[in-house]
C-alpha cells in the first residue's frame, strides 16, 4: 500500500495510524480510500510521522470469531519512506509476477 500518514492515536496497548490509501499495489482485501492501520504496541515500531508518506506491506487481521477486522501492520512489517523510486519498482513487478504464475494488481484509488 502506498499511504499518508494522516493521524496517529495510542489506545490501550495499540497504536492506532489513521491513513490515506493513495495506492494498493496488491488488492487481497477491500480498501476505502481512508483507513485504520493498526499496530499491536506502543512503543513506534515501526516507525511513521504524520503527514509522510510510505509504502507498507500489511496483512488483514480478522479474529476467530470475526467480529475484529484489521489492517494489522506488527513490527517487523515492511514500511519505507514513499520515493518515486519505490512505485517503479512495484509497476515492474506486475509483469514479473505474470511471467511466474502470480496474479498482482495494481489499482488506483480515487
């Protein structure tokens, strides 16, 4: 995902990333243009400054009794600084992708 940092907000034991999604590179799950990105600690791992942007690779997180649905982002996740660098990477890979049997989209939001 492609992200600005909009707003960030400890609760309880999270930290709470209030984000614009300006791109989702791979689309697993449905996205709204502006999302939740939760982190399971306090302690700004990794770590995001407000209005930055930055790619991320995070997961859905739904509990066993599906009543939680997250876009869960844990400390080891992958998240860098947005360059224009980074999105000619990801545009590549599509093709890669294709040549090796995988299926990757990239759709633009907005």
């Amino acid at each position: 995902l492609h992200v600005r940092i909009i707003n960030k907000r400890i609760i309880g034991l999270e930290t709470r990333y209030d984000v614009d999604v300006l791109k989702a590179y791979k689309k697993s799950f449905a996205l709204l243009r502006r999302e939740y990105l939760w982190v399971p600690n306090t302690c700004d791992c990794p770590r995001m400054v407000e209005m930055k942007q930055y790619v991320v690779m995070a997961r859905r997180h739904v509990n066993y009794e599906r009543t939680l649905n997250r876009i869960l982002l844990e400390a080891d996740s992958f998240v860098r600084r947005y360059r224009p660098r980074e999105d000619r990477l990801m545009r590549g890979l599509d093709g890669e992708c294709e040549k090796q049997g995988y299926q990757l989209t990239v759709n633009r939001l907005g």
